[in-house]
C-alpha cells in the first residue's frame, strides 16, 4: 500500500514519458486487447442505430469544461496517455469493463470518466458505454443534463431491458446509460443479479465499459458494484486526497482488481493549474 501510494506522489511531478501513439499504433492495442474476448454484435445494423441521442451535444459540454484555459492540450495529452496504459492492461489482461471511482465527492471522477470515454470513443470501431453508477446523486446523468426518463435504476430493477434506455450522443462509438430513478436502495440493487447480467451484457455489445461509480468511502455501493467488472480506477485529487484516507479507500476494493490512480489537478511545472491525469501503478507494480 504505501509502495502504491508512494508511486502515485511521484506522478506529480513528471510530465508524460510516452509521446502520444499515432493512430495505427491504439489500433493494434485495441485489437490485442479484445480480438480474444467474447465477440460482440457487430458495429453496423444493430438495435445502436436506433438508440434516442441526448439531446444537449456532449462536445459542447466537453468543451465548456476547459473554456478561457491555456491547457487545453496538456489536458488532452493527459488523457491519451491514461487511454494507452488503459489499453496495454486490456491487451493483457482482458479487461473490457472498469469502475472509475474516488474516496470521497470533489475528486473529479465524473470529469474524469466522462473525458476517459471521450477519449477512447475517438479510436476506431472503439464503441464506448459509459453507465452513470451513482444513481443516489445520478451525477453524470445531471451534467449532461439527462434526468428524466428510465435507466440504470430501472434496468437492475427489472422494469426495463438495456437496449431500451441506453442512449447515443454525438460523439461516434459514444454511448450513455442514465443513472434513472431509484425507488429501492441502491445497495440492494447492486446485490441483486442486475448489475451482475447488465455488465456481462453490456461486455457482449460494447468493446469498454466504463462506471462513473459513487465515492468508495461509508457507501457499500462500490464493493458490490466491483466484484462484477474486471477493473477499478480510483480518482486522486491533489492537494485534497488525504493518505490515511487513500489507506482505507483501497482496503475496500480488490487489489487484483485496482488497476491505479488518476492524480487529478495537478499544478503543471509552469505553475499553471492544469488537469493531468495518469495511470500510476498496475496490480503488478
């Protein structure tokens, strides 16, 4: 753990090693990551073409995130960088389907799940779910601005199937499931089979899943949520994420299964503030 710890500190202060990978080389990566999985339904003449589309352009939204700042490209720098260490772990490992998740609220792993799926979507047949796990707050459904009607809640509820509520946005391969309405306690209905047939579902049609989860800390919700998909990211935010709270935020989760940090709002050399994001440490490190 303090290894782990240790490791994450010493992202800091170091820029990105890896120059960013033309797009030949993700493809590759794409393709050892999941030419071995369970094949999914192909990218064409699928129930996707007919899936409703948000209706608030998330381009938009993505680019009102970094509006009046000068870092714009550092940011996105960041991004490619933790999309190629996400892909070479899938490549060896498997992994199609990743909990993004923090100790506490204010870390950023809304921003950072949201720009993440972004960012793989660009990559070619790439095709991205991201799931709106928190359905207490339902915190991505409210940034982009998708509230009303069934989701999340409602499928592990078994009011509704996936294909029906799942939606497209305006960025290709992108796709959004809403956290919906909860009527019954979340943590019963991460308990419940739901969750479980939904991610390996959900595996069957997109290429990455990725959960926008709540915060780790006093909430049971992400231990249940984990024990279904094959990673865990946690969202570090600087100059905020304690130690002894790091400690105990990673003592709940798997450790075969935290696949690292995303140190979040770091101050960048030019003493500009500035989101970087990293993969720090593999489960192997």
């Amino acid at each position: 753990m303090s290894k782990f710890f240790n490791e994450t500190l010493k992202m800091r202060n170091c820029a990105v090693q890896e120059p960013v990978s033309r797009q030949a080389d993700f493809q590759e990566l794409v393709d050892a990551a999941f030419s071995s999985n369970t094949a999914s339904v192909p990218l064409g003449g699928t129930w996707l073409d007919d899936c409703r589309k948000i209706e608030n352009p998330l381009t938009d939204l993505l680019k009102a995130q970094f509006k009046g700042s000068d870092s714009v490209e550092s940011v996105l720098e960041s991004y490619r960088a933790l999309r190629t260490r996400l892909l070479r772990i899938s490549a060896k490992e498997g992994l199609k389907s990743v909990v993004i998740t923090s100790a506490s609220q204010g870390e950023g792993k809304t921003f950072t799940s949201l720009n993440l799926a972004s960012c793989c979507a660009q990559l070619h047949e790439m095709r991205v779910l991201l799931i709106d796990g928190d359905i207490r707050t339902c915190g991505l459904s409210r940034r982009l601005q998708s509230l009303s009607g069934p989701g999340l809640s409602e499928v592990l509820a078994g009011k509704c199937d996936p294909e029906n509520v799942i939606l497209a946005t305006d960025i290709p391969n992108l796709y959004v499931l809403t956290g919906g309405s909860a009527t019954i306690p979340s943590a019963e209905l991460f308990a419940g089979p739901g969750w479980q047939e939904l991610i390996e579902w959900s595996k069957q049609n997109f290429k990455l899943v990725l959960v926008d989860s709540p915060p780790v800390l006093n909430l049971a919700d992400v231990e249940l949520m984990t024990v279904a998909c094959d990673g865990v990211l946690m969202v570090v935010r600087a100059q905020q994420t304690k130690r002894d709270v790091l400690q105990k935020t990673t003592s709940q989760i798997d450790p075969k299964k935290l696949l690292g940090v995303v140190y979040n709002a770091a101050e960048s050399s030019s003493n500009r503030y500035n989101y970087q994001s990293y993969g720090a440490v593999t489960n192997e490190t």
